[in-house]
C-alpha cells in the first residue's frame, strides 16, 4: 500500500502547487476559470478522442461492468437521497447531495491517475464509467430538479438533457474516437502528433485547476458535507465492490479498475450544477474540499485493497 502511496504523491503534489497559486492569488479566479475551460474544451478532450480512437467499442463497453457500477452508484445515489428526505430536505436539494455523494472526479483525477497506475488496460473500463456518470446520473440530475421545479415531467426536460448532452466535449470526443475506431479510418501523422501533444497537457493542468479552483472552496456546513464526503469516498467505492465482486462479478482487474474509480472525491461539475441551479452550493463545495484532501489517503488504501 505504500508503495501505491507513494505513486499518487506527484498527483496530489500538483493540486497542492495549484491550491497554493490559488490560495496566495497568484492564480486568480479568473485565470483558474480559464485553465478550467482549456482542459475541459481542449486537453482533456483530445486526451478521450485519443484514446476511444485506439480502443474498439467492445473494450470499452462490457454489460456486467456497467451493470455492477451501475448499481453500486444507484446504491450510494438512494442512500444520500434518503437520508436527504430524513433530513427533511425538498427534492431538488436531495438530488444535488445524490450527485455529490455518487459522481466523482474521474474524468479530471480519476483517468490520468489511473491510466497510469493501472496501465492504458484502464482507459476501457474507466470511459466506460465515465459516460455512465454524464449521460445517466447527471441526466438525471436535470429530470430531478427541473420536474419539481416545473411540477411535472414534460418534453422540454428531455430536450435539454438531450441539448446537454450533444453540447459536453468529453461526449463528443468519446463519440467521436469510437467512430474512427469502429470505421478504421486512419489518422494522419500530424493528426496524431497534435492531438497526442495536446492531450498530454490534460493531466499537469487539469491536477492544477482543481487544486488552484479548491483555494476559492470553502468548509461550510461541515456536518452534511463531511457526510457526503464519507458517502463518496467510502460508501461509494464499498457499493460499486458489491456491484462488480457479488451481483455482477467481472475479471478481477476490471473490478479493480470500477471500485478504484468510485474512490475518486467529489467532481467539480457537482459544483457547477449546484451553482447552476442555485441550490445548495456551499455544501457542495465543502465536500469537494474536504473530500479531495481525505482522498489523498483514502484512494490509496482502497486500490491497496482492491488490487489482484
């Protein structure tokens, strides 16, 4: 487990040089949104489109695998919600601590980090979970918060998950790499070169921005988002284990992969919707603050016991 330990210590040391930057406004918020928007339009993006392009759609796609994620996150996802629902919280509320408590950061954290610790065999499974979390839950999300705001499911809900859907990057860029893939068109040198460059930018800068955007986080309401930092952190990852080792038992190394990336803390999208709607934001950015300095411990010991 040390030895794990140790290899996620650059990982982590670029959020703190980002959360430094952003905490002594060195890197100022509007410079943080920007690096954001870069990595998520630009870097991260080409990173994907690289990727799916390489992978056929039957490495990435495998039923147990999504099944047994699926229900791991569905689990965590009823958990939060009905503990929302003790708490005596509306509807909307109890959607965004869902999120919080179920959707992590995998698509900033979670792929490079384990891309590398676990080898390019990862890429598969973790595109895999990643498209579940934006196109099921965060979907979801929008039905949840839009139906009770409205009072009732109509076709313009569908409409804008649909519109949100076709407008995030990361979507298109798998969507896009499995199209080459699965047509064997060839990609040009230059082509590849480009966007293997840019891609390459995705993990320094993307570890940065989360550090950098945290500096602005604040650890308000400690109560329920130290709980929903627990539920993600370790509720999660014990859900998604039942999932792919009992329910829906995969190979070992894919199991390894699910329940690592069920460890990863809260993403930062879960702040942006929440601010989006207006609804509970500070909660939510506590629990990404308290839930990414906890994974600095938490991640490790949970691929050191999941790994073959």
């Amino acid at each position: 487990m040390l030895a794990i330990f140790l290899k996620t210590i650059p990982f982590f040391a670029l959020i703190g040089l980002g959360y430094g930057a952003g905490r002594t406004r060195f890197f100022s918020e509007a410079a943080t949104a920007a690096l954001t928007k870069f990595v998520f339009y630009f870097a991260l993006s080409a990173m994907l489109f690289r990727f799916s392009a390489s992978l056929s759609f039957s490495e990435i796609f495998d039923a147990r695998l999504a099944a047994g994620y699926l229900w791991g996150t569905a689990a965590v996802y009823g958990v939060a919600t009905a503990v929302a629902f003790l708490r005596r919280q509306d509807v909307q509320t109890a959607a965004i601590e869902a999120q919080t408590a179920s959707i992590g950061n995998t698509g900033f954290l979670g792929l490079p980090m384990l891309a590398l610790m676990l080898g390019d065999e990862a890429v598969g499974p973790i595109i895999l979970m990643l498209s579940i979390d934006l196109i099921v839950f965060a979907a979801l999300l929008v039905i949840l918060v839009s139906a009770a705001r409205e009072g009732r499911i109509t076709p313009h809900i569908f409409q804008s998950v649909g519109l949100g859907l076709v407008k995030n990057p990361m979507i298109v860029s798998i969507v896009a790499g499995l199209t080459v893939s699965a047509l064997k068109l060839p990609l040009p040198g230059v082509v590849t070169e480009f966007v293997t460059m840019l891609g390459n930018a995705a993990t320094p800068c993307a570890l940065f921005a989360i550090g950098a955007s945290l500096a602005s986080k604040s650890a308000e309401r400690i109560a329920v988002s130290g709980w929903l930092s627990f539920a993600k952190l370790v509720l999660h990852p014990l859900f998604v284990a039942g999932g792919v080792f009992l329910f829906f038992p995969v190979e070992p190394f894919q199991a390894t992969v699910a329940v690592s990336t069920a460890a990863m803390p809260v993403a930062g999208n879960v702040f942006m919707l929440a601010q989006h709607y207006g609804i509970a934001p500070q909660r939510v950015s506590a629990a990404i603050l308290i839930s990414t300095a906890a994974s600095i411990l938490t991640v490790s010991a949970v691929i050191g016991l999941v790994a073959p």
